[in-house]
C-alpha cells in the first residue's frame, strides 16, 4: 500500500519570538515493513537540511533560529510504500542494545494495579501470546476517550482513571511489558484510519521485543497488531522521547498550537507530478481548516 501523507504543525506567538529551537524527528527511515519513496520536511516554506541518524536507526534535526518570528509553520509531506507483516519487524537498525528499553521513565513507570493486570494475565503460551493478552487487557482497561488526560499523564495515571487516548494506551502496555521483562517502546507515526473514520492527527502505538521474532508493533487503541495502513515515524522510550517535535523559545505571552494530518491511499504508479497534484491537493485542504 502506499501511503500519501502531509502533516502541518503550526506554532503561533503571542509576541515575536527570539531564540527557536526544536528537535524534528519528521524524517520516517526505511523498515522491513515500509519503504520511503518521497519525503521532505519544512519549516516557513524553507527545506530543513541536516537530518542524521540517531543511536535508534531513525532520523532527527535540530532547526535552530535567532531572529524574530511571530509564527512556525512545520510540514512533513511525502510518499511511503507499507508492507503488510501482521505487526513483525523483526531487526531494525538500532545501535541500541534492547535491554535499554526495560528502562522506566516518569511516563512510563509501572503500578501495583498495573503489575496485578500482569500477573493475572493466564496465558502460558510464551511471551507473543502474553503480550496479545496484555494488549487486549490494556484495552478493556482504559477506555478511549479524550479530554480526561493530557502529554503529562503517566501510565498509572491513566490506568487509575480508566480512560485514555492512544498515548496512554501505548504508556501503559509498554509499563506492562517490561513489567513481564520484555524491552518495549513507543512509536509514534500515522495511520490510514478505516474507511468512514476521520483521523487528522498522529498515531501512537507500542513495540516489544520478542525472542525469536524481533519488534513487533501492538496498537492496544484498535486491538491489533500494526498493519499496513501504519506508517512508522519516531521511537522512545516514552511519548516525549517519541515526539516528531520538541522544541524550546524564548518568547513571552502565549503560544498557541494547530496541528493537521492529512493521509490517503496513492494510485499505483503514481508518478511525480500526480504525486506534486495531490500534496497540492492535500496542503489546500490543510490551509482551508485554519
């Protein structure tokens, strides 16, 4: 399948920004399960250069501004290729050892209620089933729903609650599996929603390390292992290490935040000017919702 996507974020200040700063993991890499045929990244209608690999295999930059600017205007548009592997990427190439994805951080550190989900998991069929169990565990509960969490909330803190969104859906798997002493990581991304279902922002799911099979993608929000219609971006150890934008500014006032995902099936064989009509296409819908 291949995935035609544009991704706009917009960040406007309520006074003149000096000092810009922001880390951009907006470059997806090649996998086992997609392939990049046409990507670029820019911020004002200028490219950004200067993508490198990081210790994880993917791509980041660093865009770094000192003059004054009211606004930023971040796109990430492209083309990728998607190979159904029902969820298994196998080995990816991540200078990491995996045993560093056992590592908790404030976002994802484990419970006693999420530890007691764990342990009452009665699946004896190794670690793929337990983690199939955990997934759909995790879902029955955290319910979906938005507007009770936010970016801050940890992976006991929306299992308390019972209530979520895929970012603490993805949390609190992770916490699980390597409660059960398996690396797990979250993925942040795009998904080509079923057809009838709208969905203009990123996506975010979860990876474990299973022996034997390597990472495989679990997405605990629709109960199932990643498909493809997943589009793999960025991972971390949790949703702020995952994130395609971090930044910091000097600015005083207000900063307000408009993010818009735009994502559709390409024809086969679409060549580059049918691929230049529909960004087109697709950056003038983006433009007409701002």
């Amino acid at each position: 399948m291949k995935l035609l996507v544009r991704h706009q974020t917009i960040y406007r200040y309520q006074t003149v920004a000096g000092r810009l700063a922001m880390r951009l993991k907006l470059m997806p890499v090649d996998t086992p399960a997609q392939q990049v045929l046409n990507w670029q990244v820019s911020i004002n209608d200028e490219p950004v250069e200067g993508f490198r690999l990081n210790s994880f295999g993917e791509m980041e930059a660093i865009w770094i501004r000192n003059d004054l600017i009211d606004n930023a205007v971040i796109v990430a548009e492209g083309l990728v290729e998607t190979q159904e592997r029902h969820g298994v990427l196998g080995s990816l190439n991540c200078a990491v050892d995996p045993r560093y994805f056992l590592r908790a951080t404030r976002l994802t550190q484990s419970s006693d209620a999420i530890e007691a989900m764990v342990g009452g998991l009665a699946v004896d069929e190794g670690p793929l089933a337990r983690l199939h169990a955990l997934s759909a565990a995790v879902r029955g509960a955290v319910a979906y729903r938005g507007g009770v969490t936010t970016s801050m909330t940890t992976a006991s803190e929306a299992f308390a609650l019972g209530a979520g969104v895929c970012q603490d859906h993805a949390q609190v798997f992770i916490a699980g599996a390597r409660a059960m002493g398996l690396p797990a990581r979250y993925v942040s991304g795009y998904l080509l929603a079923e057809e009838g279902n709208v969905l203009h922002e990123t996506h975010a799911w979860a990876e474990a390390l299973v022996p034997e099979l390597g990472w495989v993608g679990f997405d605990p929000s629709n109960g199932v292992c990643v498909t493809e219609r997943y589009l793999r971006l960025a991972s971390g150890l949790d949703a702020d290490d995952a994130a395609p934008i971090r930044g910091c500014v000097t600015v005083g006032g207000e900063i307000w935040i408009d993010a818009d995902v735009r994502i559709a099936q390409a024809e086969d064989g679409v060549e580059e000017r049918q691929l230049q009509q529909q960004q087109q296409q697709m950056a003038r819908l983006t433009t007409a919702l701002e």
